[in-house]
C-alpha cells in the first residue's frame, strides 16, 4: 500500500476548488498571524502587566520565525517532497498557536509566537512550490493571481476578524482560533492536497546542497530583481497595515466602523487587481503585466504623497491609496512567476527565498510609518512611494525591463 503521505498528483490541467482552497489558506498563514493578532496588543500588555514595547516582542518572535522557517522548510520539500514536511509543519502551527492560548506568562508566550511563525512559514513556501511544481507559463501567474483573493485579502480582513473576536472573548481567543484553522488545514492538506515533488525530481545532499542553492539563487539577477520587487511591494501592504490606523482614525477621526469601510474598499481594490491580472495572463505575458503593475504603484504612491503633504483631505488620499493597493494585486502574482518559473527542481528553495526577504525588508522597513514626518499621513505616503520607486528600479535593473530567456537550474 502506498504511503497516504506520499499520494502522488495526478496530471492536472486546472485548478479545483479543494486545492484552490487549500493553497489559499496556507498562503494566508503570515497575515492571519501577524494581523489578526494586531487588535489585541493592548489587552495583552494590561493583562501582563507589560509595557507596549515588551507586548510587541510577540509580533517580532513570529515575524522571525515566519522569516526563518521559510529557509529551512523550503529546502527540506525540495529534498523530501512537499506533503510531509507541509503537514508536520501545520499540525505543528496547529500545536504552538494554542500553547500560545494558554501562555500563563509573556516570555512563553513569546517563544510560542516563536514557534508559531517557524511552524506556518511551511504552508507560505510550500504553497508556492506546489503551484509550480503543478503549472508552467503563464499558468503558473494566473493561478497566483487567484490565489491573491487570499492572499492578498488576508492582511486587510484579518484585522477586522480578531477585532471581532475580542468583542466576545479575550485575546487568548484569538490564538484558540489559530489552532482550529491550522488543525482545518492540517484536515485539509490531508485530504485533498497530493504530493506534487516525485521522488526523481527531489534534491539529495542536505544543508550543504542548500546552502549552494541559495548562493546560486542570490547570484541569478533576474531571481534577485524578482524577489526585491516582491519584498519592496510586501512593504507598501505592511506600510499601509501599520500606518493607516493613525492616518485614517488619529488624523482624519474617521470611526472605527468607518475604518473598517476604508479596509473593505482596498480589500475590494487588490480583488480587482488579482482578477484582472487573472483574466489578461492569458493574452499578456507576466513580465508586461509586472511592469504594468510597478508603473501604476509608482503613479499611484506619487499622487498619494502629493495628497499629503498638500493635506488635500480624506477623499484625495484614499483614490490613490487603493491605486496603490490595487496595484498589488498585479505585481505580486507576476513577480513570483516569474522569479519561480526557472527553477522547477528548487521551487521550494527559491520559494522560501522569496518568503524570507519579504518579511526581513518588510520588517525593517514598514516600522518607518511611526517616524514623525509632519503627519502620520505623510510618513506613510513616503515609505509607500520609496518601497514602490525601490521595487521598480529593482525590476528595471536586476531582472530588465525587456523579457529575457530563462536563466538556468541551480542544478
């Protein structure tokens, strides 16, 4: 009998709506970790008697860990194939997210935070994996921008979803939550998600062979103008995510019920970026799309920061704000592409690569929006405008602006 494990794919030609599901929920695993959690900084502090900064260390533990864990797990589904190590890796997440529930003290609960992160970073970089283990072409974007429905949702809605949860229960709820959605996906994983790596095609040689894929990888400019347009355009969703409380409550005193409006509106705009990008891969090619997408964030992130720094008002901020939040929904899917699309025996090495510098340059970067620039508006127009000129001229002079021939296997 064969390994449940080890069920191979069968040869498939679109994507279903169990796999579809899947691979969006795991893709999901960083906002739904990070932002869902985000309301409940306050209450967790005063329950622990802890200052804010000490509160915030559970957000950097699991930003760490999501980072970290993409390094080891990527290479590990390229050595041992993808379902093993994506459900040890989500019953794991499952395991930590309610020890983090029950965390009697914070240093716990920040090595549980720790956990968590490492633990989900393998349903981030295995998913992508997976789709490119199952795709080629142009396909391969049009099922990324699919699963930007998810993906991209995910850091704006999950917000509003923990903000829910603490009106009926404590912020230990929230990480009960957590667990059930990763036991879901575990359930999930299992049921639907076949092996998508055969055995001939998985890498041998360990940490070593790791190592010099990663080397291989940095040193591919295309693979590194790919990436750094991802991390910088990962940086304007974290720079909009943790700016925009103090932009649209503190300084335009906008409601938070007409809060969660603004964070449904942009949430409706990088839907219709991900669907029509979607639509157009199969007449456009990625690397046009990806310089449509860069252009509108950089025209959108200009008008943003004229808006204000002239203090035009609320409505001039918030049309360039979904522009520039529409325009994700384009860059992303593209970028990850095309990055992955010439690496399809380490798609789980450059995959976890990709993931790992996102969250370091987001990490660094997005925290620019609490600088005092005149406004809170203003300090994150400029981050927003300087990520979006960063991850053009990345595109322009690392991967170019004129398509090229695939660069080879790290093989």
């Amino acid at each position: 009998m064969a390994d449940p494990v080890e069920v191979p794919a069968p040869q498939r030609t679109r994507l279903t709506l169990p796999v579809a599901f899947v691979l969006g929920g795991l893709s999901a695993f960083g906002p739904l970790s990070i932002d869902m959690y985000l309301p409940a900084l306050p209450r967790l502090g005063a329950d622990f008697g802890a200052p804010a900064s000490a509160a915030q260390l559970t957000v950097s533990a699991c930003l760490v860990g999501l980072g970290l864990g993409q390094l080891v797990a990527g290479p590990t589904s390229d050595a041992l194939g993808r379902r093993r190590p994506l459900l040890y890796g989500v019953v794991l997440y499952a395991i930590a997210s309610v020890a983090a529930g029950a965390a009697p003290s914070l240093g716990l609960l920040i090595a549980m935070r720790f956990l968590q992160g490492l633990a989900g970073a393998a349903g981030i970089a295995i998913a992508r994996a997976v789709v490119r283990d199952l795709f080629e072409g142009r396909e391969v974007a049009r099922i990324f921008s699919l699963l930007m429905l998810v993906t991209g949702v995910a850091p704006i809605a999950a917000p509003v979803l923990g903000a829910q949860v603490l009106r009926f229960g404590s912020w230990r709820w929230v990480f009960l939550l957590l667990g059930v959605i990763g036991l879901l996906l575990a359930a999930s994983v299992a049921a639907w998600l076949p092996e998508s790596l055969p055995p001939a095609l998985r890498r041998s040689g360990g940490p070593r062979e790791a190592a010099r894929v990663f080397r291989a990888l940095t040193g591919s400019r295309p693979f590194m103008g790919y990436a750094l347009t991802l991390a910088f355009t990962f940086t304007m969703l974290f720079a909009y995510i943790s700016g925009s409380p103090f932009v649209f409550q503190t300084q335009f005193g906008i409601s938070a019920q007409a809060f969660s409006f603004v964070f449904a509106a942009n949430a409706a705009a990088i839907i219709t970026g991900t669907q029509v990008s979607a639509r157009l891969t199969r007449s456009v090619s990625p690397h046009r799309l990806l310089i449509a997408g860069c252009c509108l964030a950089c025209a959108g992130a200009a008008l943003l920061l004229v808006a204000a720094v002239a203090d035009l008002g609320l409505a001039a901020f918030l049309v360039p704000q979904a522009i520039v939040v529409g325009s994700l929904g384009v860059i992303m899917p593209n970028a990850t592409a095309l990055a992955l699309l010439p690496h399809p025996r380490e798609a789980g090495t450059a995959s976890a690569q990709l993931g790992a510098l996102q969250f370091a340059v987001g990490a660094v970067v997005a925290p620019l929006t609490g600088l005092r620039l005149g406004s809170p508006a203003v300090a994150m127009a400029v981050v927003i405008a300087a990520a979006a000129v960063a991850g053009f001229l990345a595109f322009a002079t690392l991967a170019g602006l004129r398509p090229t021939a695939p660069a080879p296997e790290a093989s």
